[in-house]
C-alpha cells in the first residue's frame, strides 16, 4: 500500500509535477500514424496540455500548442501548408518547432523564423505510432523497442481512452497469468509469454490529464523486453525515479556559494 501523498505524487501529471516532468523525459505515444492526415491537423492531449499534431509538405509529424500565441485561436482551424500549420485568424504561419515564418522583400534575409513563445515538441514517427519527447533539452535517441518494429503481419496494435487515471491500471493485474506480468518506465506493462506460440502484451498508459488516459496496447509473440521489473514492484520503481528526480532537481537549483578572492 502506498500513502495518500504517495499516491497524489504519481497521478499527477501536469505540467511542472514531479511524475509529470518524469513522464516528459521519456518518448510517449501522441497518436497512431493512421489518425493523422497530410491535409487536416489533429487535436492531442498530452499530461493536461492541449496541443496539436500536423504533418509538414514531407510528411513530416508536428506537434505544437493547440492555441495560437497571438489571439489564442483554436489552431484545429489551421489550414496545413508545405512550411508548417497556418492560424486561420490573422494568418501567422507555425512551422514544426513552434515558430512563426515570415517572408518578404523588407526582409534583409527575405526568411526569417520569430520565437513567440508557442509550445513545440519533437517527434519521432515509427511503425505506425507518432511519438513525442516533451522535456526540456535534447532528446535521446528512440528506444528500439521490439514491440513497436515488429511487422504489421506480425503486431496487433489498438488505442482506446480510458475515463480513469492511469496509475491504477498499471496496478491492476488483467493478464492470463499475473506472476508473468512486468512493468518497465514509465508506464508500461508486459504479459511475456513463456512460449513463442502465445502472444506477448504490452499496454503502454499515456496520461491524458489526471483524470483519464490511452493505452496503446502491442500483441506480437515472442520475447520482447528483457530489461523490466516485477509489476508488483510498478509503484515502487515509479516513487524511486520520481524521488530521485526531484533529489536532482532540487541539487541543479540550489545557489552556488560565490568566493570572493
């Protein structure tokens, strides 16, 4: 059993809260590659932050703050160009990192990129999910996950929205054989099937808000994470990274004291 401050540390996820900035530091579905059209920008949130995905003139995914950050426009209305996601209301054109473009003969550089401030995330787009990386920084590298590279022919993948936190689905054992099941940051669970002949599970929860989430779930067979720990330990390695985290955090802010010679 965890504690009431416990339990509130991992179910929120917003902005700025511990587990929320932990969840950001790892790349996270946003969307399948399906849902998401050359033409039409789709509305996504992520963590209690409303945000919008586009695909840029290749094909490109993007994902950038739902509202435009000049009058606050809904930017579903965006009109999609080859340059980035055009606000239907005063025309600001938001390329894939948040910027405004603007071009004209009155420019010396005839092209310049202005930063306003709008939320912009990196994405990664990999058989068939569009993923995200929204902390701060450089992201890493994709993990290879054999889940998300095995074949079409060889993967079941789904998305379903769930009206419930996730942090107590990640609790609840609902495999065959819960012995079996594992739990891998951030918010991973895996049925590892003891045969090749059964499929092996792994449902991933994306925090939606603090009152709902997705869970994208992969069915392919064989083995496919080697690195995990029991589920049962799940809260337990999730209190660890989010306290050490802070622990991190509180060190990175602490003023350094100035010497004077």
């Amino acid at each position: 059993m965890i504690t009431q401050e416990e339990n509130d540390l991992l179910t929120q996820t917003g902005k700025g809260t511990p587990c929320g900035e932990l969840m950001r530091r790892y790349w996270q579905p946003a969307a399948l590659s399906e849902e998401l059209s050359t033409d039409k920008p789709l509305p996504v949130q992520l963590f209690g932050e409303e945000l919008i995905l586009f695909r840029d003139g290749a094909g490109k995914p993007a994902l950038i703050g739902r509202y435009c950050a000049h009058q606050g426009v809904d930017m579903i209305y965006g009109q999609v160009e080859e340059d980035g996601l055009r606000c239907m209301y005063h025309g600001w054109l938001f390329d894939n990192c948040g910027k405004v473009v603007l071009r004209g003969d009155w420019l010396p550089e005839k092209e310049r990129r202005w930063d306003v401030g709008q939320a912009a995330y990196p994405c990664v787009e990999a058989d068939g999910v569009i993923f995200t990386y929204m902390a701060p920084g450089e992201p890493p590298p994709l993990p290879p996950y054999k889940f998300v590279s095995q074949s079409a022919e060889n993967r079941a993948l789904t998305k379903t929205l769930h009206s419930d936190n996730y942090l107590p689905a990640i609790g609840a054992a609902t495999e065959p054989a819960p012995g079996l099941s594992r739990f891998i940051l951030p918010s991973l669970t895996l049925f590892q099937a003891a045969s090749p002949s059964v499929e092996s599970i792994v449902r991933w929860r994306v925090p939606v808000d603090d009152h709902s989430h997705l869970e994208y779930t992969f069915q392919c067979a064989g083995e496919l994470l080697s690195v995990s720990e029991p589920r049962a330990a799940a809260y337990d390695v999730l209190l660890r990274a989010v306290r050490e985290l802070r622990a991190e955090q509180q060190t990175r802010d602490e003023p350094t004291e100035k010497i004077c010679k």
